[in-house]
C-alpha cells in the first residue's frame, strides 16, 4: 500500500508538471537568405579572371542580427598573394539581396587593411554548379585602401554540400 501511495503522488506530480504549452516558433536570422558559404573565385575589375581556382567566402549574420550588417570572411584567399584577409561587417539592402557601396570597412583582422566593398548581390537560384545543381550566386567588388584603384571581384555559388559541387 505504502508504494501505491507514492506511485500516485508521483504521477501526480508528473502530470501537473507537464507543459502543455505550444511549442516555440523557431525563427532564422534576419539576414538569412544572404547567409551561407559560398565557393567563389577571383576576378580583376575588367573580369579577368586571376586563375586562383574556387575558394571558400562565408557570409554571417553579426551578433545584433539585424537586416543591414553581414560578415564577410574570405579565410584569407589572397594573403599567398601579398593581400590580407577579409573579414568586414558589409552593409546590404537585404529587400534587393544587394552589398552597399560602404568605403572604409574596418578589417575584422587585427592590424590589416580597410576594405572597401564597392558592390555586390546575389541572385537566387541562376547559378548551375559542376554537379549541374541549382543554386545561389555572388558577386561582390573591393578594394583595398592600401592599394586605391586596384579592384577584385568574388564571383562564384551557394555550397549546395553535394560531392559533386566541392572543390
């Protein structure tokens, strides 16, 4: 008798504490739809192509996640080449997917050079990766301000994460 006793209060207890309450709405950052990796390759302002290959180019919300400031992180793609890293809070109009012409841009990388994003966008879904897979694309344009005049350009595709679209 004494164990039914606390079998009872205990599943007493069990369903009173229950939360019958809804789940959460789970929500994405703001600036989601310019979010992502992305694999991109080098260009010179005229559209040379500067045969680095594909590289890796990452775009984050920051820590306020609101609709207007987005890293931008090459990983450092042109320091072999004498350049800094990327690292720079970009200011978008996320209604238009598009960077803003913002000069100056701290380098999030201590000590570097400011970085000068001169335009940008991306478009969805007009990309066709090598594994023929459908996706985003970027373009996004700087400079240098230890080096004025002398402008690059990331272009590439949304990592789909296929095999096939690795590099």
């Amino acid at each position: 008798m004494k164990y039914i006793k606390y079998s009872l209060i205990l599943l007493v207890f069990g369903l009173v504490s229950c939360d019958l309450g809804s789940e959460p709405d789970i929500e994405g950052t703001k600036l989601q739809a310019m979010c992502g990796e992305w694999w991109v390759q080098v260009y010179d302002a005229a559209g040379k192509d500067q045969d680095l290959g594909y590289h890796l180019l990452t775009t984050a919300n920051t820590a306020d996640n609101n609709d207007t400031d987005l890293i931008t992180d090459d990983h450092g793609l042109l320091t072999p080449y004498d350049y800094p890293p990327i690292k720079v809070i970009s200011k978008v109009n996320l209604g238009g997917l598009l960077f803003n012409n913002t000069p100056d841009l701290p380098n999030l990388n201590a000590g570097e050079s400011a970085v000068s994003i001169l335009e940008g966008k991306i478009i969805k879904g007009v990309a066709t990766t090598p594994g023929g897979n459908k996706t985003d694309s970027i373009y996004v344009k700087f400079e240098f301000k230890t080096v004025p005049g002398e402008q690059y350009v990331y272009a590439g595709y949304r990592r789909t994460g296929f095999r096939e679209d690795e590099h």
